[in-house]
C-alpha cells in the first residue's frame, strides 16, 4: 500500500535523515530571505523561484527534471543578482 505524501512529512518520518536537510534548506530559505531587497523586482524573482521550488518539492507530483529545472533558474538568478552588487560595491556605488 502506498504511504501518503503529506507534503513530504511522512518521508521525513520514515528517514530520519531527511529531517536535518530539510530543516537545512529552510534555513537556507529563510537567511536568503533576509539578504534580499522585496524593493528590487530581480529579488522579488528570486525569492519566489525558490519558494515555488519549495512547494514543488512539497508535491508528491514532484520530478527529478522540475527539480533540475528549479535549481538552475535560482542558480541564475542569483548569479544576476550578486554580479550586479559585486560591480556595485567593487565600483563604491
């Protein structure tokens, strides 16, 4: 019989192990949060590809592709991000 997804809750019950990364990425979730400006629309983006990715990850539907597809949009979107504030702060604007 199949288990019930529970957004993740009874996989994270079944192996124990799985707890402590995903209390990891919630963190990580939340410090990213904090750093990011909700006045700049690329921070904006950023903060909710990550948090669609979050949700995704909660859906029992969720594929390995989507995941991939996830984290390569963060990926560069974040990169956009810190590039533009390292010439920033490299250039004392």
């Amino acid at each position: 019989m199949e288990r019930q997804w529970n957004k993740g809750r009874s996989a994270v019950t079944a192996e124990p192990g799985l707890l402590e990364k995903v209390q990891r990425l919630v963190l990580a979730q939340t410090k990213i949060r904090l750093l990011l400006n909700p006045n700049e629309a690329d921070h904006r983006e950023l903060f909710q590809a990550i948090d669609a990715a979050t949700k995704r990850l909660q859906s029992a539907e969720s594929d390995d592709a989507e995941t991939e597809a996830d984290v390569e949009l963060i990926t560069k979107l974040a990169q956009k991000i810190l590039k533009r504030e390292w010439l920033r702060v490299k250039h004392g604007t």
